[in-house]
C-alpha cells in the first residue's frame, strides 16, 4: 500500500496463488461470498521484486526481439499502483532488485550483443509521449510541438518527424530516458503527487546483420521493443482534480477507454469494426494489438479495500486483454533498413580503398596524395559520379515516399526535384571540369579546390579522410565485444537455460488446468456411494461457479449503468458549456462591427473545417472590410468667433460647392434627374441652400432689434440668439414683474 492508503487504514482485499497464478479478490459488500477468481500467466504478491517479473516475464519477449520479432511492453491500472516504478524503477544502478523493466532490458540487449559471434547490431532509440491527445516528442529541441501520425502499407503507423538515436551502449540509452522523464508532463493530485499526466513510449529498434552459411549472403532482421508506461485512470470524486489537471484526466480515461473498446472488439471476434481510430494511444498500439506483434501486459493493482472497484475494473481489463490472439512474425530484410545503408557504404569504402592499394606503384604518371597511395584521378573521379548518382536516386525515391504519404503535394516535389536535378547536375559538371584541369595541369592532389570559397564543386576524399570515415561507420555498429569473455558467456547461457526452464513449467502447468482430470466420464468408481459422492461435489462446485458467474454478470451491469450515468453526465456538462458559448458568441456577433466577417456566425460554421489526424479545427481568418464613403468637397474652415455678416453676405465654402455643383449639370442631367421643365429652385440643393438663407435673414435682423432694444425684449429665443452669435458677451438682462430687471438687488 501506499502512503494515502496506509493512512485510510484500509485493509487488504488482495490475495495471490502463485502456483496456480490466480489473483482473489474479496468483496466488500456481502461477506460471506466467495471471493472473486481472475487467473493470468503469472502473479506477483506485493513483496515481490522487479528482478523477478523481468527474469519470468519480460526476458523472454526480449529474447524475441534479437531474434527479429516485434514486442510490446506496456503497464496498466490506477494511479498511484506503481506502474512508473515497474517500468523505470527507482534506484536504477547496475544490480538493483527493484531496477525498472527499460533500463533492465537496455542491459540485456547490449550484453546479448556483445557474447554474440558473426552478427552486427545497429541500434537506435526514440521517446515520446501522447499529452491531451497530442505527441510530442521527448528528445527533440522543441518538446512542446506537436506532431501527426501517418500510416503507410510496409511501415503501418508512425510518426514522421520523431527523432532517432543511436546508442552503442547501456549509458546512451539511460541518458536519453532521464532527458525523456525531465521533459515529460507530470502533476500532484490527492492520489500520487508525482502522477504521470501522459502516456509514454520508449521504443529500441534493433537492427541485425549476419552472414548466411548457405548463400554466404548478407541478411537483416529488425525487431522493435516498445516499452509503453500508460497514464493512471482516474476517478474525479477521489482526486478532486479542477482545472488542467481534471482535463487531463478526462482525456487520459478516454484514451484508455478507446483501448479497452479495441481490446474487446478484438476478443469478441464477430466486430467487423476495431475501433484503433478513436485515440492516438490505440493507433500508435495498433500493431501491438491484435498484429504483427508479441505483447505483454502488466496489470498494477491496489490491495486496499478503498480502490475495490477500480481493482475488480483492472482485472478484468487484463482478463479479457489475455484473450487477444497476435500473428508476429521475424521482419527479414526490411526496405526502409538503416542498416543497409551503412552495410553499402562500408563496403564502397572497403573497395575504393582496397584498389587505390594496389595500384601499381612504379606508375610515376600517378601523382601521390601525400600519405604513399598514387592516385588514379579517372578511377577516382568514376566512382565518384556513381556515388553522387547512387545519392541522387536514393533521396529521389525519399522525395517520392514522401509524395505517397501525402507529406509533399504534386507542386512541392516537383520544385524539389528540380532543386535537386540542378544540384546533381552541378556536382557532375564540376566533377568533369575538375577532370579536365587536373589532366591538363598533371599536379595537385584529388579533390583541391582551385578557386575561391564560392566554389561549390564537390571534394573527393583522400585515403586518410576515407579511412577515417570508416572507422566512424564501423563504431556504429557493435557485436561480439566480449566474445572471449567466457565469464558474460555463461552468464547469458545460464539466464537462457532458466527461461527454458521456466516456459516448461509453464506449458505444463496451463495444459493441466486445461485438462479436466476429475471428468465423471473417464473415472471407474468402485461403488455407487463413492460415484454419488462425487458426483455431489462436482454439482456442487458447478452451483457455486454459476453463482459467481450471475454476481459477475450483475457486478458488470452495474458497472455498465455507473459508466453510463458518468458519460450522460459529461454530455450534459459539455452541453451547458456549449450553450454557454453559443450565447456568448451570438452577443459578440450583434456588437460587432457589420464589415467583419465574424458578425455572421453561421457563415463562419459552414466555412469551418476539421482536420481528424490533428484534432483541430481550421476557420476563416478575421476580415474587416473598410467602407468607402464617396468623397466631400472642401469643409467651411471654423474659427474662434464668427461673423453673421459673412453668413450672410458672403455665401460659406459649402455654398460655392453647391452652386458649383448645379452649375455643372446641364439641362440633360437636369431632365434625366427631375424630368422636363424643371425649376432649379425645387432641386434638393437649391432648397437647403434658399432655407438656409432665409434662417440666417431672420436671425440676423432678431440680433439688430435685440442690440438696439434690450429691455423691451423678453423671451428665450432672443437670448439663446445672442448667445450663438456672441458667445463671449454677458447674456441680456431679463425684466422681472415685480423687482424689474432680474439682475437688480433690493
């Protein structure tokens, strides 16, 4: 147990058989029945080690990957049950029991390689981890960016971009799985305060090259070792999660989900539909489930009675897991080999400098490069078109994968494919024009430059640089480093004598549960109570098996109708907040601005496009649209005080545009606007222009009478008159009935 459950003082519920590799779980609510029985290829009691699991479980599966199989590795259960202690371990140092499954099986590929005679190993590695159902890569500069899945006929699902290692020992691989963990996304939760909010996968693809006795031919084999660590399933009243985290969980449950469906679509065997589509994890694990592909699943699980239902879901998650039938096979001679492609350029350098050593060495016409070799300058020149040739086909078929795999459009590799023909064609043209010189001139070693840096002709390599070149191809590839070490020979054929051992057992041990050797039909009884007595046992161990199997059958539909409740639930949740959105939207949309391409939200909807490999949605980009106002002719300038004998007298700026404007239109204009006989005074122009006048006749001679007789007037209008006109003159004095002029003290 845990820290959390040791404080809960919960009890155990949890017990094992370890020889007949069955787990019983006790129930909570009715004590008196009998516990529930799950039986799997091999249990594990909480005091067991990793040591252990690996040497009965997990070394086998390894075996198979040196042997060219694929294999598959991956831990399941609640959070906070150890499933990131199983697989990575805590005190990872060389002879630990509890040292993790990875780094366990990092160690037994190296040394398996170095104790093997006549074979070459090339291995690389990857990290990655699948966050809120978006994979990124681990290893990378730029941890956070995302990346697609693409699948192809040869290579099934994969992931493009992601980064490949090399590692010629155990210390390179546990460097890049610490740089993995320090960059992989974890949180506290009330559960485990270093709970892992995503999946990882740590994949070792193993490459092998040995000679056949038969043909004396070259063969590769690849296999590839997935170590899968999935995230915890969650319950949302346990953790209390909000925010990030219970979003985090809500994707980790539906990925698990997704591969719980996979799981038992593949074991019902009558689903003409594996649903390997509905998350990243399944389509990454496709080829692990139900494929080419040996699998092995590690089920971690509470023993307190306070995580009895997620216990009883992890049992029987693995029990019907147990049920998948996978079709692996060794992968010979893969096409997308890496190493091949070192194997060629080994051999290419192997040869060149094999014939530069025995060219005759008493032909002075060959001019030495200065380490002793004489070089032919055609020969050399020869092969080197041929290997520019042999690039240029190589990354021509590259740029036509990639085309296939709908990672290039037709435009972007036919402009690549030019870039590259220009470049082959330079590199051969500088190759002859370097020909031509060096056989004119008879002086200089292979490969100089006779220009400045600007010119880009290639440069042949030496003996020494080729020498030197394959020295770095060769440490690339490892095997037989401690063939004569007889101490790791035996050592490794003992862990192989124990695993055969153990896969004996194994067998044997299934074959007998299989077997039914108390069958009433094979037994001779000598009498007729001993047949009635066993009979009677028999009838009543086949009653109690029925009545488990009825309390399994109500445990799942209860379950069902839990699960049920929850996934209504989380629709009426999305729901609200959908509807929510949608009304929040909709009042943006009438404030804002008519010449944006927003304000319409159903255009915007309909426009919308969903990309299903990145789980995105792609819409417009805001537009605002500028109107254009139709052009005004020059404004009446403003100033401090205004004249009203210029208002009137003087027509304003405005005056002089409308006139100019009806002086402009001719008598056609006119009659096409407002017909025959037309008076220029009706013309709305004219009209504003006449009213105009006349306002400013009348306010004007209002002015005078008020100036000249202030005290006879008394009314609103005439004040606010004066007040427009003389803004800064003190307003007139008003008449009061009783006191005179209001302004007066009595």
């Amino acid at each position: 147990m845990n820290q959390r459950e040791i404080d809960l003082t919960c009890r155990t519920i949890i017990s094992m058989d370890t020889q007949l590799n069955q787990v019983l779980l006790e129930t909570i609510e009715q004590r008196n029945e009998p516990p529930k029985q799950f039986t799997f290829d091999a249990v594990y009691p909480e005091n067991s080690v990793t040591e252990t699991l690996y040497a009965d479980s997990v070394f086998p599966l390894v075996e198979n990957v040196l042997e060219g199989y694929n294999a598959t590795v991956f831990a399941y259960g609640q959070t906070g049950c150890g499933k990131s202690y199983t697989m990575q371990g805590m005190n990872n140092t060389s002879g630990s029991s509890q040292r993790g499954v990875i780094p366990r099986s990092f160690e037994h590929i190296f040394e398996a390689s170095s104790v093997t005679a006549g074979t070459k190993y090339l291995i690389r590695a990857s990290y990655l981890e699948i966050y809120n159902e978006s994979i990124r890569d681990l290893l990378s500069k730029d941890v956070k960016a995302s990346l697609d899945l693409k699948e192809h006929v040869d290579k099934g699902v994969y992931v493009p971009n992601l980064t490949w290692h090399q590692c010629t020992n155990v210390n390179d691989c546990e460097r890049l799985m610490d740089k993995g963990n320090k960059n992989r996304a974890t949180g506290a939760t009330l559960m485990n305060k270093d709970s892992s909010r995503s999946h990882s996968i740590f994949t070792i693809l193993t490459e092998m090259c040995t000679q056949s006795e038969l043909d004396g031919k070259e063969h590769i084999r690849a296999g590839k070792l997935n170590l899968v660590d999935l995230a915890g399933s969650e319950r949302q009243s346990k953790t209390h999660a909000e925010g990030d985290r219970l979003r985090e969980a809500t994707r980790i449950n539906l990925s698990l989900s997704a591969l719980g469906n996979v799981i038992s679509a593949l074991v019902d065997g009558r689903s003409k539909h594996i649903p390997y589509r509905d998350s990243k994890l399944t389509r990454l694990l496709q080829d692990s489930l139900g494929g080419n592909t040996k699998t092995l699943m590690i089920a971690a699980i509470s023993p307190a009675h306070d995580n009895y239902e997620e216990t009883l879901s992890t049992l029987r998650y693995a029990n019907r897991a147990k049920n998948i039938k996978n079709k692996p096979h060794i992968n010979e001679d893969p096409r997308d080999a890496q190493m091949r492609i070192l194997q060629e350029e080994i051999n290419r350098l192997k040869q060149e400098l094999l014939d530069v050593g025995n060219v005759n060495r008493d032909n002075q016409s060959l001019p030495s490069d200065g380490k002793g070799f004489q070089v032919n300058y055609d020969e050399e020149i020869e092969r080197e078109k041929e290997r520019l040739r042999m690039e240029f086909e190589c990354e021509a078929g590259e740029l036509r994968r990639q085309c296939e795999d709908e990672r290039l459009t037709n435009h972007e590799l036919q402009q690549k494919y030019n870039d590259l023909k220009e470049q082959y064609d330079g590199d051969i043209n500088a190759l002859e024009g370097y020909n031509l010189q060096t056989k004119g001139k008879k002086k200089g070693r292979l490969g100089k430059q006779t220009n400045d840096g600007n010119d880009r002709s290639p440069r042949l390599m030496n003996s020494q640089e080729k020498l030197q070149r394959l020295h770095e191809l060769e440490n690339k590839l490892i095997g037989g480093e401690e063939i004569n070490n007889e101490e790791q020979k035996k050592k490794r054929k003992k862990k192989l004598n124990e695993m055969r051992e153990k896969q004996e057992q194994r067998k044997r041990l299934t074959k007998a549960i299989e077997t039914n050797d108390d069958d009433v039909m094979m037994r001779v009884f000598d009498n007729a109570q001993e047949e009635l007595h066993f009979t009677s046992k028999k009838l009543e161990q086949l009653h109690l098996e029925n009545k488990r199997l009825k309390r399994d059958n109500d445990d799942l539909q209860h379950e069902f109708e839990i699960d049920r409740q929850s996934y209504l639930n989380t629709m009426r949740t999305q729901e609200k907040q959908l509807l929510l959105y949608r009304t929040m939207l909709e009042k943006m949309s009438n404030i804002m601005e008519r010449n944006c391409n927003y304000s319409n939200l159903d255009k915007i909807i309909e426009k919308a496009r969903y990309d299903e490999e990145r789980n995105v949605y792609y819409i417009p980009d805001p537009i605002r649209e500028e109107v254009q106002f139709p052009q005004v002719a020059n404004l009446p300038t403003t100033g401090i005080s205004r004249n009203t004998q210029n208002d009137f007298n003087s027509p304003s700026p405005m005056n002089y545009t409308y006139s100019g404007q009806m002086s402009n239109l001719d008598s056609e204009e006119l009659e096409r606007r407002y017909g025959r006989n037309v008076d220029t005074s009706t013309v709305p122009m004219n009209k504003t222009r006449n009213k105009r006048q006349e306002q400013l006749l009348n306010e004007n001679a209002l002015l005078k009478s008020i100036k000249t007789n202030p005290t006879q007037t008394n009314n609103l209008e005439s004040d606010y008159l004066t007040r427009r006109f003389s803004p800064f003159e003190p307003p007139v004095p008003r008449l009061s009935r009783r006191y005179g002029h209001s302004s007066d003290k009595q």
